[in-house]
C-alpha cells in the first residue's frame, strides 16, 4: 500500500478487537517513532496492552476495546501541535499501511499513571488509538475543493492532487478549518500557502501538521516550497 493509498483506506476507528500487536509489527513502529521524534523533535511514545487510556468518563460507549495508543508529547513551543500533526500522521499512515486502525483523540482519554514519561518542559499533546478495527471506519462528508483552495484553470495539475489528498486528512470534529493557496513563483520555485481558520473546537494548528503531509504526499514535496 502506497502512502496515497493509506490516505484514501484510512478513516477513524472508535472500536478495537482484542488482538495484540505481533512483535514484528511493533519494532516496526518503534523504529518509524525513533525517526520522527528525531526529525520533529517530540517524544512520542507507544503504549501496548494497557486498556485504561480510553476508559475515560468523557469517551462512556465512544471507544471500546483499545489498548494499544501512541502518547503524542514534546517540549512547549509555539509550533509543538502543528509539528505533533505532521508526525503523528506520519504514524498514523504506517499504522495504515500495516493493517491496522487508529483514531486521533485530543481530550478523549486519560492520562495512565505510569505509562508514559514526560521531560522537562513536555507536554501531551494529544493520544492516538491504535489496534485492529471492529470495522475499517466508514468516510466522512468533506467540504469541496473550492472551499478549502484556489484551486483554479491556472493553477498545476500538482497542487490539485496536493489538495486532493489534504481533503482527505482528518481533522478535529471533521472541522475542515484550512484553506491552501497557490501562492504562484518566486526565483524559480513554485509557493504554497496552508493556512488555519478559526475553530470554537480548537486544534487547527494540530490540524494543519496533518494537513500539510497530506498535500505534500498528494503534490509531490519536491514540487513546491512552503511561505
């Protein structure tokens, strides 16, 4: 399964069957997890066969069946949420590729005593669940491509398919709160402006990280520049 094809199979799953995590699988996961902490600068943490994270009063019959989540944490900064999105999608879309489900959760679950470790100055960001889904998820209704872009006659064929498969990325409440513009060319390269909206939910900025690799995958990221 290509990345573009995780982004158009996945969709959030809320029940899990009670099937562990094959070790193959998991080292599979830590591995992608040390890379991404690496590169975004997070600690993100994978928790397995604990079942008390989504039995939160705020998740009663929402969730059921999760033991396996990942802990999405790094160190207090003003673009800590957007880059928690981007490389927590990254997992998200390998948890895909590998057979599994997950499901961003930003308040619905609780924090385990004893399951995670925070340094100095992190916070959690937010938890993501993860295991083999009752169902594969079902779609949910996006707003048009006009609504989201400046998708236009005159704008390439790549930023179309970027903002393709950012339709497609999930956000909080299925809230949709970007717009990405085709800012045109500058000293030979083409700009691409992602820009959040205003949310009484909140998350956008988390919503932006996810947001962004979703383009980035769809357009090609050699293709453009961010401004």
């Amino acid at each position: 399964m290509t990345l573009l094809e995780a982004i158009e199979a996945r969709h959030s799953v809320r029940k899990y069957k009670d099937i562990p995590l094959p070790e193959d699988v998991i080292a599979v996961i830590k591995q992608k997890i040390d890379q991404v902490n690496s590169e975004g600068n997070l600690h993100i943490q994978l928790i397995t066969n604990e079942p008390k994270g989504f039995k939160s009063i705020l998740n009663y019959g929402l969730f059921g069946g999760i033991s396996n989540y990942f802990v999405v944490a790094g160190k207090i900064a003003d673009d800590l949420d957007e880059r928690a999105g981007y490389y927590g999608e990254q997992l998200v879309l390998l948890a895909q590729q590998l057979g599994l489900n997950t499901c961003w959760a930003g308040l619905t679950y609780k924090k385990v005593e004893g399951t995670y470790t925070l340094g100095d100055g992190e916070k959690i960001v937010c938890y993501i669940a993860l295991g083999y889904g009752e169902t594969q998820g079902t779609e949910r209704k996006h707003r048009s491509i006009s609504e989201i872009s400046n998708v236009s006659d005159d704008t390439p064929d790549w930023f179309r398919k970027g903002v393709e498969a950012a339709r497609l990325a999930p956000t909080a409440v299925n809230q949709q709160k970007f717009f990405l513009e085709y800012v045109g060319e500058q000293n030979g390269k083409p700009l691409v402006k992602a820009k959040k909206k205003f949310s009484l939910a909140g998350y956008t900025s988390l919503d932006l990280g996810i947001v962004k690799l979703h383009f980035e995958i769809g357009a090609g990221k050699d293709k453009f520049e961010w401004c």
